[in-house]
C-alpha cells in the first residue's frame, strides 16, 4: 500500500536517516539494550562507521564505549570491539590541523588510560592487540600527557613490558612499537622498563632473529635500546656491568659477501654501530667512557670493528660509520689506540692502516663524508696520545725512510695538494699531531720540504707561511691558521722561528688593517690576529725586534686595540664556531666541503686564548713590570714549594722505610726467637738420643763381649773335642758309637734326646742287619774287617767335625752380621749429628779390632781345615793312625771289664771322657737337634768306602770272630747307631 500510494498520489519516499541519526540510534540502543547480542551488534555497527564518521563517532560513542568497556569487561568480543572502535577514531589525528582533539578528550580522564593497561592483562588476541594498537597511537598524538598517566599508574610499565614475552609476533612486534613511543626522552620510564629486565630480552629477540641479518623486528629492538640507553648514564652503567657489552660482539661478526649486503642488513648494522658508539660517547663521563672502551677491548669487539673495515666489499656508508664507531672506542684509551695503530691493511706491500686511511682523506675523488670520518678516526688515534703523535713526526724527520709511503708524507702531500678540503683536512691533522705535546712541537721544526727539482729544502714552517701569503683560497688560509695558532701555542721556539722570518708580521698586521671584506675575510683577520696574539703572549723576547712590547705597541699603532679585540671576537661569534665546539665530531651531514672551518680542539684554544690575550694587551710596561716580579716571585715561590715537597716526600720514604726495616727487624726477632727456641728443642732431643745411644752401645758391647767369649769357649771345645776324636779313633766303632751315644743322651737334656723321624726309619732299615746277627740265623754273615771299621769311622767322625765346624762358623757369621750392622748404623748417625765424644770414637775403635780379629780367627780355622782336605792319603791315614793311638795299648793294660770285646778293638768309657763333654756345651745356645742331625750315618758313606763284595771274600772271616762279639740286647736298645753298623758291615 505504501507504494501503491507513492505512485499513484505521487507522495515522497521517507528521507533516509543520516549518519549523526545512525549514530544515536546505536548510541541509545547500547544504552537501553538488556542482551549481550544486541550491545555487541551496536558496537560492531560503531566500528564500522568509525571509518567513515570518526568524528561524529568519537564525539557521540565515546563514553558509550568506554562504559561498556567497564561493564561488559567479561566478554572479550565486545571489548574487542570498542577497543578497535577507539584505535580508529585516534588514530586518524593528523597533527597540526587541530584534530586531536578526540585525543585530548579520551585521555582526559586518566581512568581510561588505566582501564586500557588493566586490559592488557587479558590474554585473548582480540583484546589484546588492539589495546596495544590504542596506546600507540595514544602516545603518538600526546605522549608527554600519556607517560605521565602511564607512569602513574600501578604496574603500568610492567604490563607493557611483558608483551615482550607473548609468544604471538603480532603482540610482541607491536609491543616493541609501543615501548618505542614510551620510552622517548623520559629517563624515569627508560629505568623502569630497564629494571623489568628488557635488555635481556630485547638481546634474546635480536638473537633469535638472525641478529644483523635479521628483519625489521631487529631493528624495532635497536631502536628501542637506543632509546634506553641515549642520555641515561644509569642505564649505560647497568648495561655495561651486566656483561651486555659482551653479547654485542657476534652482532659483527658477518659475511663480507657483497651480494649479502641487503639494505635492512645495512640499517641493523648501522644502528648496532650507533648503540656502541652510545656506550663510548665523548659526551658521557670519562669513566663511564674508558670503562666501555676496556670492556670491548677484552671482549673481542674492537678487533672485530676492525677485521670488518679491512674487508673489500663493505658498502660505502657503513664503512663510513665503522671508521665514526672506531674512533669513539679508541678516542682517550691508550690500548685501544695502539691496537689500532698496530693494524695492518691488506695491501701489497703491506702497510698500517692509517696510511691506507690517510691516503681516503687526501684523495679528493672519495665522498665527502668518508674524508670526515678519516679525519675524526685520525684525530682519536691521537687524543692524549704522546707516544703516537711522536710516531707521526718521527716519520717527517730526516731520518725516516724517504722511499716509503707514510703517514707524515701523505699529510705533506695533502697540505701542498691544489684541493682546499685536503689542504685543510691535512693541516687540521698536523695540528692535531702537536696538540698539547711541547716536544713534537720542538721536533716537527727540524722538517725540511722540496717542492721542486733544482730548489733547496725549505723548513715546514717556511712553507706554511708562505702558502699563506699567497693562497687566495679561504679554507686553506684557515687551515694553515689552525696549524699555525697549534703550533707556535705554549712554545716560545716555534713563535722565535716564526718571527725570525721578517716577512710574517708585516703580513699579518697588513691583512688585519683591510676594510669592507665580507665574512670569511673577516674570519681569517680573526684568526690572524689570533696567531699575532700567541707571538705576543709566548714570546720569549730572544729576538731584539719582535719583543713582548715592541709587537704590543705595532698593534696599538697600526690596528688599535679596540680593533684587534674586535677582530678576535669575531671567531667565536661564527656559526660553524659553535657547532664546532659543541662535540669532537664534526657533522658533515649538516655541512658541505666549504663550510668545514673549525675543529673542536681549536674552538677549544681560541676560547682558552682570547681571554689571555685581551689581558696581555691592556697591560701597561709597569704591569708587564709587576707581573714579571710577581712571576718571578711565584716561580721562587713554587721552587721553594716544590722543594719542600721534594724534602716532604724524601722524609715520607724514609719514614716508610723506616717503619718496612722496624717490620722486618720485628718479624727477624721473632724468628729468631722462633729459632732459639726450636734449636735448644733440638739440642735436648739430640742430647737424649746421645744418652740413649750411649746406654746402647754399652749394652750392645757387653753383648758383644759375651758373645765373643762364649764363640771362643766353644772354639777351644771344638779344638779339644777334634784332637780327641783324632786321638781315639781307632776304638771299635760299635762299642764306641754306643758309649758316645749314651754319654750324650746322659748329659743331653731329654727335650733333645727324642729322636727325629729320620733316626726310626735308621732303627728300621737297622733291623734286617740285627735279624741276622742273631743265633740261628741261616743267613750269611758278613766279616767285620777292623780296618774297614776303622776306615769308616774315620770318615764319619771327620764328616761330623766337618759338619759342627760349619754350624759354628753360621752362629759366629749370624751373630756378627745380626749385631754389628745395626751397631754400626747407630753409631754412623750418632757420629753424623756429632754428639759422641773422642772417647767412644776409642772405644768404637776397640771394637772394631775386635771384631776382626774374629774376622782372622774364623778366616785361619777355614785355612786349616781346606789344608787337612788337600792333605794326600797316606798323610791322613798316618795322621789319624797317630790321632787314634790308644795309650792304654801302650801300657800295656787291657780292657778286660768292659762289656765288649772284639779282639783288637777295645773301647771303654775312658774314651768318652776324653771327649770332654758336658752338659756346659749342651747348654751353649748353638746346640740344638742339629747337632744330633750331623751324626745321621747315611748311605753315601759306603760310596766313599770302594767296598764290594770280592774285599769280603779275600778276607778270611769265620763265624768264631763274630762270636766274640758279645752283644747283648741292651746296647740293641741304647741306640740305632750300632744298628746302623751293622747295616754298613
């Protein structure tokens, strides 16, 4: 119907709603809407038209969107959708048209600030990102007012900061954008976020992408460091203690491909090189500064500046930035200096790399801001450098290598080449060679230059003045002023050698008296009567025509004093005058090729010289006068000063010497006393070890007597019991065997007397021989020969005398060896340590004599003995029938009532008693079962017998002889010694 209407009465359509009404009606539908769904679609219908409306948004839906924000902060949709909504109404602020105002609005309240921090907390994508977009753009448009809010608010910063650390790039890059905003030019937010530990994150990021060869992400973290670190000397010290320096150097480290050089390589290593030169920043204190400088130097990071600006395919603006690098790590650090003096360039021949460096700097076809860069690397090498500006002159001397390229020749090139800004860079760098080194000033005027064939060597000197005096060109003029003013500065030799050429003042006092010059005219008068002023202050008045007052009153006469000052002042009036005092580094971004006219370290002297100059001309001859007395007497004065302090310092090392020796005596003292101590410690210890080795050898002497007596008693019984046994050896070997036998087991103790297992199986292998000895036996019975018997116990006694020798020359042997080493040993040390007297040195002696004297006793028995073994048989047997004589045969009187009998043999118990045996000898601590061992008759007596059975059968032997025999059964049971006779026979 309604169409129907508008057709056929023609009536309008209804006008549609206009954007403002849209707005509203969504403004009032957030307002009354009790369902989530329909808040949530009014604020996406809010966004959208926030692209088109911002304004009418931003002013209508403002505080709409943030109450939803409050109230419906538990759903993230909504909430990211007011936060995207308020991104979008600030972010299209374009400042200067007045449009901030949207802004200034929503910051107004500092709740909203706040409320956007506090929902950083949440983790969903989509609330979290757009909050970070909506306090970028915050800052943006007012970041004074917003880091104020930020600052104040309770764990603000903390927040912000831990989007470092959200896994999601998206969230973590746009953090680093955010930090960048909040952290420019506000020190107390930059130590916040420094204290939340960013530096080590931001290090971890950069190292993580790639380092220089990373994206754009690495150097939104450089920027971002830069920020921290630049005029925040607190931040600087913390990153340089916490070892970050350190972590900086494999940033450098990177390939010197050309084709790898990609432009975002290029801006991540430009800006790694600005963040080191912000550690070594000649603006930041002198301790800060040589405390970074040391740092890289141990680190490695210095050496790896260098490696990299000796590379080939480095491009042209980052070498440039590496020689600005370089020159802030090595500027005032001796170290650094002469590590980076002592570095070569790959160049054939080989030469420093400041030559390669110098021969940039004069080389007019290289770009204008890489001779700057040389000139400022130059410079550092030499700042408060003595021993390298000595290096520099010594290669101008005479004496140098004239076939050579060196530095001292290039700089002299430079100064006579036809290119100004050579001319200026090389005279500025000579001056920089004398900067406050007296000496060098002294040795660089010994220099002699040839310009050309056929002309004599002219001096230095000469030649810079007379380039002066003819040069039209400004920038040279000035340079040569430079190097001028430097030169003859605190050096009255220089400023003698300067006057002495008549043309020079002349010259300077005619160029000073000219009217109408434009501005560079008027800056080299400046400089002129600069130069004139040094002569005027420093003169040492050794030449007659240019004294202290006469080159006074030629300025009050022919400029005029008020002139001269003038024209003085009219230096640090000059623009490129402030800019150059103001850093080292001159800027030649902001400069161009003819704008470079001053060098830092000059601007110093003429803000240092002016004043001393304008003084010195406005003294009067009375003042001059008075201040040379008053010079003279303050130098008496110093001297005096300086002469007590020479005797204050002489009386304090000898004090301090003093006081080392009264030290050292007291510690001697001690020691000594230590010492004393210790040494009657000693002596009393020596002295009891002397008693007691004194009592020891006493004892050991009586045990030694003792035993030599006891020895020789046992000798001499040895003596008396062989002549016996020699003497009676002829008695019948049965009836003496037993008798001696039984004598033994009598005086023998029975502990000994048992017998061993060898002596049972003699009574058993006795027993068969016995067996047949008996009556009855049908078994043959061998004939008893008398010699035969006589033969073999002969061999028996000698094999046993042989064997009871032997025995006792071991017990002497033992007993001696036993004894006397360990006697001697204590004696030995006794005698070393020196605590015997000469008395027991007698008595030592006493025993030794002693001792071989039993040495020869023992030595002439084994004689005797050897002697009756090599003795021939007929002597022996002579010797043993004579030995075994029995004197009772030679009486005449026969042994009738012995118990045996055996014709020719007789043997009683008279030759037992002969035999001298008691029990003293048995008692001897040398007679033990061994003894009774030697008696053991065995087998290999027969051997030595050459007895066979054909001796038996020539012998005539009958049964009657063995009847004789009366043996009964107890000489059978006395002892198996007869049973082993009758064995043998």
């Amino acid at each position: 119907m309604d169409y129907f209407r508008r057709v056929v009465f023609g009536q309008p359509e209804d006008p549609q709603p206009s954007g403002a009404e849209t707005i509203q009606n969504l403004c009032d539908r957030l307002v009354s809407s009790m369902l989530l769904q329909d808040r949530r679609d009014a604020v996406r219908a809010l966004k959208t038209l926030s692209k088109t409306c911002r304004i009418e948004v931003g002013n209508q839906a403002m505080e709409h969107l943030v109450h939803i924000m409050k109230t419906d902060s538990f759903d993230s949709e909504i909430l990211g959708y007011a936060l995207d909504t308020l991104y979008i109404i600030c972010n299209e602020d374009v400042p200067g048209e007045n449009t901030c105002l949207l802004t200034d609005k929503f910051i107004q309240d500092s709740e909203h600030v706040t409320l956007v921090l506090t929902l950083l907390e949440e983790f969903d994508f989509h609330v979290r990102w757009p909050g970070v977009k909506l306090l970028t753009t915050l800052l943006k448009n007012k970041r004074a007012q917003v880091q104020g809010i930020v600052l104040a608010s309770p764990m603000g910063v903390s927040r912000i900061v831990d989007l470092l650390a959200d896994a999601r790039e998206v969230i973590r890059n746009d953090g680093l954008l955010l930090l960048q905003q909040l952290t420019k030019g506000n020190p107390a937010i930059q130590k916040i976020v420094v204290f939340e530990n960013a530096f080590e994150r931001l290090l971890d990021i950069i190292t993580e992408e790639g380092g220089s060869d990373g994206d754009i992400v690495v150097e939104d973290c450089l920027l971002l460091l830069l920020n921290l670190l630049k005029n925040n000397s607190s931040n600087q010290n913390y990153f340089k203690e916490s070892s970050y320096i350190q972590r900086m150097k494999p940033w450098f480290e990177v390939s010197y491909d050309n084709s790898c050089w990609s432009a975002q390589k290029v801006t991540n290593l430009q800006l790694m090189m600005q963040l080191v030169r912000l550690m070594v920043c000649p603006t930041n204190t002198p301790q800060a500064t040589a405390g970074c400088q040391k740092s890289m130097y141990q680190c490695g990071l210095l050496q790896q500046l260098c490696t990299i600006l000796m590379a080939s395919s480095i491009p042209a603006d980052t070498l440039t930035e590496i020689l600005n690098t370089l020159s802030d790590v090595i500027r005032g650090s001796q170290i650094n200096q002469d590590y980076f003096a002592s570095v070569g360039a790959p160049s054939n021949p080989p030469r420093p790399a400041i030559v390669g460096l110098l021969m940039s700097m004069v080389n007019e076809s290289q770009s204008f801001v890489l001779r700057c860069a040389v000139l400022y690397c130059f410079q550092c090498l030499l700042y408060k450098n003595e021993k390298v500006q000595g290096e520099i002159v010594a290669t101008l001397l005479p004496s140098s290598s004239a076939n050579s390229i060196s530095a001292g020749r290039l700089l002299c090139g430079g100064l006579f080449s036809a290119d100004s800004l050579s001319n200026w860079c090389a005279a500025v760098a000579l001056a920089h060679t004398l900067q406050h080194n007296v000496t060098q000033k002294e040795q660089l005027l010994r220099v002699q230059l040839c310009t050309s064939l056929g002309k004599p060597p002219l001096l230095l000197l000469q030649h810079c003045t007379g380039i002066l005096s003819q040069c039209s060109k400004v920038q040279t003029r000035v340079g040569l002023l430079i190097l001028l003013c430097t030169w003859t500065s605190s050096c009255p030799v220089a400023v003698a050698r300067l006057l002495h050429n008549q043309e020079n003042v002349p010259f300077l006092t005619g160029h000073m008296i000219s009217e109408n010059l434009g501005e560079d005219e008027r800056l080299v008068q400046g400089l002129c009567a600069l130069l004139l002023g040094i002569c005027m202050c420093y003169n040492d008045n050794s030449l007659e025509n240019y004294t202290k007052e006469t080159l006074k009153q030629l300025i009050e006469k022919r400029i005029g004093k008020e002139s001269f000052v003038e024209k003085l002042g009219f230096i640090t009036k000059h623009e490129l005058y402030s800019r150059a005092a103001q850093k080292p580094q001159p800027e030649p971004v902001l400069l161009s090729p003819k704008q470079m006219l001053f060098d830092h370290e000059f601007a110093k002297l003429v803000r240092e010289m002016e004043g001393v100059i304008s003084k010195a001309l406005h003294k009067s001859s009375e003042d001059d006068k008075k201040e040379e007395e008053a010079k003279k007497t303050l130098e008496q004065h110093d001297s005096i000063v300086t002469l007590y302090k020479d005797g204050q310092l002489l009386i304090d090392e000898r004090d301090t010497q003093i006081r080392k020796l009264n030290e050292q005596l007291a510690s001697m003292t001690s020691q000594n006393e230590q010492m004393q101590t210790t040494i009657t410690q000693q002596q009393a210890q020596i002295q009891q070890q002397y008693d007691n080795l004194k009592l020891e050898l006493v004892r050991l002497r009586e045990e030694l007597q003792c035993s030599c007596s006891l020895l020789q008693a046992q000798l001499r019984d040895k003596d008396v019991l062989i002549n016996t046994l020699r003497s009676d050896g002829r008695r019948s070997v049965s009836a003496g065997g037993q008798e001696h036998i039984e004598l033994i087991r009598s005086e023998t103790p029975r502990s000994q007397c048992q017998p061993t297992a060898e002596v049972g199986q003699l009574q058993t292998e006795s027993q068969e021989p016995m067996r047949r000895a008996e009556p009855g036996s049908t078994t043959e019975t061998v004939p008893i020969i008398e010699g035969l018997a006589d033969s073999a116990k002969m061999a028996a006694t000698e094999s046993l005398l042989a064997q009871l020798r032997e025995k006792l020359e071991e017990d002497v042997t033992s007993l001696l060896e036993g004894s006397m080493p360990r006697l001697q040993q204590q004696l030995a040390s006794a005698m070393s340590s020196g605590v015997f007297p000469q008395t027991d040195e007698s008595k030592l002696q006493e025993v030794k004599e002693q001792e071989s004297k039993l040495q020869e006793f023992k030595l002439q028995e084994v004689k005797e003995q050897d002697d009756e073994l090599r003795m021939p048989p007929a002597d022996q047997d002579q010797k043993i029938d004579d030995g075994l004589e029995d004197p009772r045969e030679t009486n005449g009187d026969e042994d009738t009532t012995g118990p045996y009998r055996a014709g020719t043999l007789r043997f009683d118990r008279s030759l037992l008693r002969t035999l001298h045996f008691d029990r003293s000898l048995l008692r001897t601590p040398h007679f033990d079962r061994s003894l009774l061992r030697t008696l053991r008759f065995d087998r290999s007596l027969l051997r030595t017998l050459h007895f066979d059975r054909s001796l038996l059968r020539t012998l005539r032997f009958d049964r009657s002889l063995f009847r004789t025999l009366r043996f009964d059964r107890s000489l059978h049971k006395e002892q198996p010694l007869v049973d082993y006779m009758f064995k043998l026979l």
